[in-house]
C-alpha cells in the first residue's frame, strides 16, 4: 500500500513556485473585485485590500456594511436590496 507523507499538503504549499502561483491568483481576483466595486460605488468608502498568509492570498472587501454589500439585504422600510456578490463573483 502506498504512504503518502502527512505533511505533503504543507511542504507543497510552501515550494516557491505553487506560492507565486497563489500571489498571482489573489491579485487577479483583487482586481476583478476592485473593478466590480468601482462601477457600484455609492460613498466611495468601501474598498478591496489584500492579505498574503503563507500559504494564503486574502482578499477582503472593507467596509462597515461589507455583508450587506456583498449578500444584499433588508431596509428598515422592508425594501429588500440585492446582494453585489463582489467578491463572490471575482473569484470566480
């Protein structure tokens, strides 16, 4: 039977290569979402920021009311508002 070393995911994650790979992946959604929240600005506030954790390329959406922004919601009016799913959609 073969063995496969336990720590394979976290030595692979760590080579030089697969994290440059990762860096560039998250500035491509970094920019794709700022793209997106550029055309929805509404104050101006919100704001797309990046993280690198090794192994981790983190991209965030900024703002008080990032959930909201992100997954839509509900007025105090009961006006339902659609989610921009900016983040959702870079990703993808």
């Amino acid at each position: 039977m073969a063995w496969v070393n336990p720590y394979a995911p976290r030595i692979v994650s760590r080579l030089p290569g697969v994290r440059a790979e990762v860096a560039a992946h998250g500035r491509e959604i970094a920019a794709r979402a700022r793209a997106r929240l550029t055309r929805h600005r509404d104050t101006g506030a919100a704001q797309i920021r990046v993280e690198s954790r090794t192994p981790d390329y983190l991209v965030h959406l900024i703002d008080p009311a990032a959930a909201a922004i992100e997954f839509g919601g509900v007025k105090r009016d009961g006006t339902v508002v659609q989610g921009l799913y900016i983040l959702t959609n870079a990703a993808q």
